[in-house]
C-alpha cells in the first residue's frame, strides 16, 4: 500500500473512531516543549476539573469523597490526593458499575483487559479517552520520525481459528500492517522480507527478541527500521544485542496499561518520558507506581496501583523536552519466592541477573519456576557456560543464602510463545 492510500485510509478511520484525534494531537503537540513549571501547572488545573466530574458523576467517587474528607475543587498538587485509597485491578472489577460515571453524554466503546493478574476487567472508555491516548502515541511516534500509518510489522499475542486468521489479516491490510502468526522458517522469513519495506515493528519485547534472534540466526539482511518498539513486558538488555543486529536500533519502551493510558514513551535520547499531560504518576511506599488518568471521565482512574516497581527520577532528558522521567521498570511485585524460612519478591531474580549484567556484562535471558518451598528451577538460554553458572551463583547467595535451592538448567532456546512472558512463575 503506498504511503498516500494508507494516510488517507488511516484519516477515514480516525474520522468515524476517533473525530477528535488530530485536534487532540495538535494540542499535544503545543505543549511539547513547555517547561517543567508550566506543564505541572498545566496538569493541576486539568486535574482539578478531573477531580470535580468524578466526585459530582461516578458514584462511587461521589461516596468516597466524602468519606475521606476529600474536596477535589480546592485541589492544587499531588499531595492532595493522599488521603484517597489506592485502587487495584480487584477494586475497579468490584465496584465497576459505581464507578462509571452516569452523566457521559458522547460516544464510549467497551475496553476489555485481563492483564498478566488474569483478572478481567471491562469498562466504557469515552471518545476523547481513545482518542488523546492515540494522539500522545501519535507524539511519541513523531520523535522517530514515524506515522501510525507507516508500514509496520506487529508482533503480538494470538491463538486464533482459520476464519478470525482471516479477518485479522483484512484488518491489518487496511491499517498497513502484517503480523506473524507462526514461527516456522518459511514464516521468519515471510515477515522479514515484509520488514524490508517497513517504518517500525511493535508488540511484546519478548517476541521482538526471539524474531531478532531467528532473523540473525538465519543471516536475513534486514534494513535498519526506525523504530522497534517492545510493550507489555519488561525490556532486558539481551533484548537490544539481538534488535540492534537484526534491525538497526534497541527496543523503545512503551509504557501503559489499557485501563490506564499511555503512561510513559521512551525518546531516541533513552529518557522514558511521562505523558503529564495526561497522568499523574506517584509512587507508594513500597515503590509501586500509582496511575490517575486525566482523561478517564467515563470511568475514573484514580490513584490505580498498577502492580509495577518502578524508580522515578526528577533529572531533565538531554532532549531537552521537560517532562518527568521513568529511570527504570523493574517489573511487576508479583508472587513471592518462598524460601524454607522466609519470603523473598519475585523481582529478586531481575536484580541478580541485573547485577552480573552491570558489574561482569554477562547478559541472560532466563525464567524462574518454584515448584515446591525452599527450591526453584532457573532456566538460562544458551550454552553451557561455568562463568555464568559462577555469576549467577555468586548473586543467589547474596540475595538467598541457603534458604532457597536454586538449580540452574541451560537450555539451548526457549520455545517460542504468543503471549506475555513472565519471568517468574510459581507452581505452589
């Protein structure tokens, strides 16, 4: 499809989904280069009038609100949300209905999310939600000189019958895109001669890694895209070697949920910028990240506990764009790892594989299972290699000592999954 027909198609779409989208990102895009003092007060006076349509429309922010003593109309910083309680997945499935305002007069679709929890969630998502979501997607695209309507390559999670193959396929065509379905040879090396007349390539990291890898396994010449972009999972470092050999350029890290927008977008200078202009982004005190969308108005997202550790940082990107920083996503808190006397994070093992990739750059793509208490299986792709066992080790007995067993098993390739990774799973 040339770049024309797909501009054209993509502003006919946009036209009957999202009519607003253009003028949302025209918005987006003057407030771009504001500074640090102006774009706060710009999300305080947003968030102000936020704060009052949910206390007056949702009935359960209506209720809450005056329980705590909470007046959103005298709101003026972050600060002032602390006395709401926070609100997770579980909470937003119990009280759905009172949560959803009951005075939202444009046009809302049905959003539906389960999440690595595996809690399904469904709620109304209004016009101008959608729509400023995509429009600072749409931003975040401009900063690698990419349109969403560019030819791209998608990678994402489906286990899908012949007949939706089928439909997925003409819904990809209209909107200029191909996806992989299966990961035989032939297919490989369909999708990369696709890629060659490609902008970007987008879906979970992992499955960006294993496509890299395949491609450089295979020697496939790929032209450099401008942009490859991991969502959904934590980006390890072995991630970028294989997308920078295969494809010219690291893994960017989109980072969002559905329920609560698009939270932060990396920039080619590696800031991982938060959309101000639409979240608030605070952090409890065991470093879990909070999400109160600005634009949620058909059902408020308020103080949400996503379930991730991340590290926030005040310092300026050197792109010059002021927005606040992301500096790392740890991942999920997850489940514990029981060991024989106590209980430890789950992220233990980001930090191990962390530390032996900073001090020894020794890097591992690797998945933890607990079975029984006090033992766990450590699976590590690649060869055999005792430098690495010794790394790795080192890094279990700091953190674990002798209260968990940990068996490291090196597997030649991990199978290749259509769906989200999860680094650590717990059988207990």
């Amino acid at each position: 499809m040339n770049d024309g027909l797909a501009k054209r198609l993509f502003e006919l779409g946009a036209k009957v989904r999202n009519p607003s989208l253009f003028q949302l990102y025209d918005e987006l895009k003057d407030t771009e280069w504001l500074n640090r003092q102006q774009l706060q007060d710009l999300q305080t006076e947003k968030a102000r009038k936020f704060l009052c349509f949910a206390g007056e429309s949702s009935p359960f922010y209506r209720k809450l609100f005056g329980e705590v003593g909470f007046k959103p109309n005298e709101y003026s910083g972050v600060s002032d949300l602390f006395c709401i309680p926070e609100l997770d997945k579980l909470s937003l499935i119990e009280n759905n209905a009172s949560i959803h305002s009951d005075n939202i007069f444009e046009k809302v679709r049905l959003a539906e999310t389960s999440g690595t929890s595996g809690q399904s969630l469904s709620f109304n998502r209004s016009e101008r939600w959608d729509s400023l979501n995509r429009a600072a997607m749409m931003r975040s695209y401009d900063w690698y000189g990419v349109k969403p309507w560019d030819r791209n390559g998608y990678l994402w999670g489906y286990n899908i019958s012949r007949k939706q193959n089928r439909k997925v396929k003409l819904l990809d065509m209209l909107q200029n895109r191909f996806r992989l379905f299966g990961y035989s040879s032939d297919e490989i090396d369909a999708f990369a001669r696709k890629l060659c007349g490609a902008s970007f390539l987008n879906g979970y990291s992992s499955m960006v890694y294993e496509v890299a890898r395949l491609i450089n396994e295979k020697g496939i010449d790929v032209p450099a895209l401008k942009l490859v972009k991991g969502t959904s999972e934590m980006i390890m470092d072995i991630h970028h070697v294989e997308s920078i050999k295969a494809f010219g350029c690291r893994v960017t890290s989109e980072y969002g949920a559905a329920e609560a927008g698009l939270i932060a977008f990396e920039c080619p200078y590696g800031g991982l910028h938060i959309n101000v202009e639409n979240v608030i982004v605070e952090q409890n005190s065991e470093g879990e990240i909070l999400i109160t969308n600005l634009e949620s108005q058909s059902f408020p997202i308020i103080r949400y506990n996503l379930g991730d550790i991340v590290s926030l940082s005040e310092k300026f990107c050197s792109c010059g764009r002021a927005h606040p920083l992301v500096s790392e996503i740890q991942g999920r808190k997850g489940n514990n790892v029981h060991g024989l006397n106590k209980k430890y994070p789950a992220l233990t093992f980001y930090y191990v594989f962390k530390n032996i990739a900073l001090e020894h750059e020794i890097l591992v793509n690797y998945k933890v299972v607990q079975k029984e208490i006090g033992k766990v299986i450590i699976s590590i792709e690649g060869e055999l290699s005792s430098i690495t066992i010794d790394r790795v080790q080192e890094q279990l007995d700091q953190y674990f000592g002798l209260d968990v067993e940990c068996d490291l098993v090196f597997v030649k390739k991990f199978e290749i999954t259509q769906k989200k990774s999860q680094y650590f799973e717990s059988n207990l």
